[in-house]
C-alpha cells in the first residue's frame, strides 16, 4: 500500500480551489431599502449618476420615463416600486442592463454595492418567508456571512 504524499494532497487542492473560481460568476451589487440585490456583471452596461430623465405620459407606474444615452433611448425604471419595496428612492444612480434583445434599460438605485464572485453551487432557491419585497423579481439568494444577497430575474422585471 503507497500513502498519498503531503505534495500530492497540496496540488489537488489548489486545482480545486482554481476549478471553483472558473465556475465563480461576477455580481453587481446595489441596495434598495435594506435590501442587497445583485445582478450578473456581464448584463451591466455602465453605471451613471444624476442623469436626465424625460417623463413619459401615461405610463406604467413604475417607469419613471426615458433617458438619452449618447444617442440611444432607454427606457428608466424606477426598481423600488417595480420590485414593491415599500422606499422611495431618490434617482441618484441609474444602473444601465443590457435586454436580451440587445436593447438597454436603465434601473435607477440609491446605492452601488460590491463587485462580487459567487458560487454557482451555493445558490439557493427564495425563500418562501421573503418580505418586502415582490418574490417573482428574485431568481435565487446566496448567503453572504453577514447577509442575504438576493440574485434578480432581469428578464421578468424588463418584460
């Protein structure tokens, strides 16, 4: 019988180590109220502050009207009443997301979080106890060590 060496064990580890860092996926991360929401990275666009904002009449509730983005018309959303978080937010940034159909929306925020890497694999499903919030906007939450990351559904909100 042949023991595994002290090398051997260190090798694969770091292997493993760099295999869950391939798998990591990039979050932006902004604040509504108390919450601490997150979209992926490679769905943000850019981030402005204090842009113009053209009302649009007799629109949705939650849309606060379109902006002007070097030429291109995005429509704003304003995310709080969108996702029914009882806060009023007061546009100070506007988080520009890429559609699917290559066309940009802007959601405004109050605040910018992190730039974070998650794990795929520690994603967990929302949880049914979920207040304040619209839980059919929220695709999954990932368990931060000192609070809940709650992962949105890009696609449902822009629909």
């Amino acid at each position: 019988m042949e023991l595994a060496k002290k090398e051997d064990i260190a090798l694969e580890t770091r292997e493993d180590k760099a295999l869950d860092y391939a798998q990591a996926i990039t979050m932006v991360t902004f604040y509504i109220g108390d919450f601490l929401l997150g979209i992926p990275a490679e769905r943000v666009v850019e981030i402005n502050k204090e842009i113009e904002i053209t009302p649009v009449p007799l629109s949705e509730e939650h849309i606060l009207g379109i902006m002007n983005l070097r030429g291109q018309i995005v429509t704003v959303i304003d995310l709080a009443k969108k996702l029914k978080v009882n806060f009023e937010v007061t546009p100070k940034l506007n988080l520009i997301v890429k559609d699917e159909g290559e066309a940009s929306v802007s959601f405004v925020i109050e605040e910018i979080g992190e730039i974070l890497e998650i794990f795929p694999a520690k994603l967990e499903k929302t949880p049914d106890k979920l207040e304040g919030i619209a839980k059919e906007y929220v695709k999954n939450v990932y368990q931060l060590p000192d609070r809940l990351l709650l992962i949105l559904d890009v696609e449902k909100i822009i629909q």
